[in-house]
C-alpha cells in the first residue's frame, strides 16, 4: 500500500474545476475537449478507488485473514487514529478554555459603561470614571432574561427591575 499524499486527490479537484469551466467555454476547441475529457477520466478513477475500499472495507468485515501485514496495518493506523482524534479534542477544548479565559481578562478591563478598553491594573476606567470589572448586566428577577444597563423594566415580561 502506498503511503497517503494530500496532492494525490489534487488532479480530482482541478479536474472538476476545468470540468466546471469548460461548459462555459467553447465546446469545439480541442484544449476544451481536452481538460473535459481529462475531468471524465479524474471522476472514474475516484470511483474506482472509492470501490476498491469498499472491496477491501468488505474483505476484512468478513475475516478473510488473506492479508495479514495488511490488516495489521491498518489496525495499527486505526489505533493511532483514534489517539490522534483524542489529541485534537484535548488541544481542541484547551484552546477554547484559553479563549474564555482571555475573554474574561478582557472583560474585567473593558469598561461596562462606556466599553473603553484600559490597561491591565487599572481599577476605574480612564475614560468616564465607572468601576471596572463590576458587570452593569442586569437579569430579570421573574423571568431571568437579561437585560441592558440602565433598564427599567423588563422587556420580556414586563417586570419592574431593581
């Protein structure tokens, strides 16, 4: 089996692209004819390999043990597999978790009232003078939805807030 390349589906790509442009193009040029027939062939070939997997996704369902390097192989790819995809997912939800945290950072010197960013340390905001990291975000008490700074009544349910 020979080992995977990203560009090996490269010519498929580029071959439906032309096959894409060339119903636009004049159909009696030979270069048209060309890259038309050149998609033609790309599309069989990709249906001829996606039915020699399926061949082969087949054989090892049913245990033919015919090719044992092989299946060792490919189980072995699998394993790494799905460690990989266990990787990403740990990598995944630490970049989201620096994110939210940076966010947060953000948030405490962002100013709630007049939304000037100032620097780290800074307790009152440089520009209007409103506390920092105090949240002007306000929450109905009867039915939870939040609600703008300086609002005096819920627009969800109409209760007066606090």
């Amino acid at each position: 089996m020979a080992p995977f390349n990203p560009f090996d589906n490269l010519g498929g790509v580029l071959g439906g692209l032309a096959k894409g442009f060339s119903g636009l193009m004049p159909q009696d040029d030979p270069e048209v004819r060309l890259m038309t027939l050149q998609g033609e062939i790309s599309d069989l070939q990709n249906q001829e390999n996606s039915i020699y997997a399926q061949i082969g996704k087949l054989a090892l369902e049913r245990g033919s043990g015919q090719f044992p390097e092989l299946e060792n192989k490919l189980r072995l790819v699998q394993e790494n597999l799905a460690d990989t995809q266990v990787k990403l997912k740990a990598a995944q939800q630490e970049k989201d978790a620096k994110e939210q945290s940076k966010r947060a950072e953000e948030e405490k010197s962002t100013c709630p009232n007049c939304g000037t960013r100032n620097p780290e340390g800074v307790k009152f905001c440089q520009d209007c003078g409103s506390k920092l990291g105090v949240s002007n975000k306000l929450f109905c008490t009867n039915c939870g939805a939040e609600q703008p700074a300086g609002t005096r009544f819920c627009g969800e349910c109409g209760n007066k807030l606090s």
